[in-house]
C-alpha cells in the first residue's frame, strides 16, 4: 500500500487490475492458449500495446483535421484533447477511452497511433464504402491504396 501511495497509483485499482490479468491467464489455460509477451527491452513493447489497444478500442478513434481541431471518425463529432491529457503533442491519429460531455466535447485518455494500424486490424470498420466524407476518409483512403500497391 505504501508503495502505490508513494508512486501516484490507487492500490484498489492495482488489485483490480491484477485480478482482471488473474482471469485472462485462467481463460488461456483453460484454452491452451500460450501466453507471451513482447520482451521488455524491445523496442516493439510500447508499439504492441498501442497495437493491442486499437484491436479493442478501434471504433474509438479521432483524426487531427488541417482545421487544428479533432473529428471523431465516422459520427465527425468535433472534440478535444482533454486539459488532463499527458501527450505533449498534438498526433495525427489518436484513440481515446472516454468521451467527455462538458462546455466542450473532449477524449480522454488518450493514446498516439498510426492510421494503418486501423486498416490492417479493423479492415471492416474501416471500409471506405461505409465511411463519411472527410480528411480522415481521404488518408485512409490513400493508405489503403499504398498497401494494395505493396501487395
């Protein structure tokens, strides 16, 4: 307890947390399924969770416009980076946990990505077909057209 105190964490979220890794690990044993992790002094351990994140968080995603502002992708909902978000820039792409409903709209929780992780992760949610007209379509758009080249 002493510890979480001294390092800024809340030791109930802590514990909660370890029981939510407690049941992942029964499930996969349950399913013989190998547990493995990136090493981490990889260079690629920040990147996977990022990945691992759009994987479940990908309909969660908003695109800086040339405006300056962010549009969450497919409803276009005008929104911002949260005052108490910790990114010191402002990244093209970025997938955020919660939408909050004050004076202003705002993301919260906020995490920098890459938009052809979108493309290559959530290929049918991403599908330009069904996709609103914006800059975020156009640059999917394109990203898409780039990896039908490199086929």
């Amino acid at each position: 307890v002493q510890w979480c105190y001294d390092n800024f964490i809340q030791h109930r979220s802590l514990k909660s947390a370890d029981n939510v890794r407690q049941q992942l690990a029964r499930i996969m044993d349950r399913f013989n399924l190998a547990r493995r992790s990136t090493d981490f002094n990889s260079r690629d351990y920040y990147l996977n969770i990022r990945k691992a994140l759009v994987a479940g968080f990908f309909m969660q995603v908003a695109h800086l416009e040339r405006s300056g502002h962010y549009l969450t992708v497919k409803d276009n909902q005008v929104v911002q980076l949260h005052p108490s978000t910790c990114l010191d820039h402002k990244p093209e792409w970025v997938l955020y946990n919660e939408f909050v409903l004050t004076t202003k709209n705002y993301i919260r929780t906020c995490t920098d990505i890459k938009a052809d992780w979108l493309v290559k992760i959530a290929p049918q949610y991403y599908d330009m077909r069904n996709f609103p007209m914006c800059e975020a379509k156009r640059v999917l758009e394109r990203i898409l057209d780039r990896l039908q080249k490199n086929r």
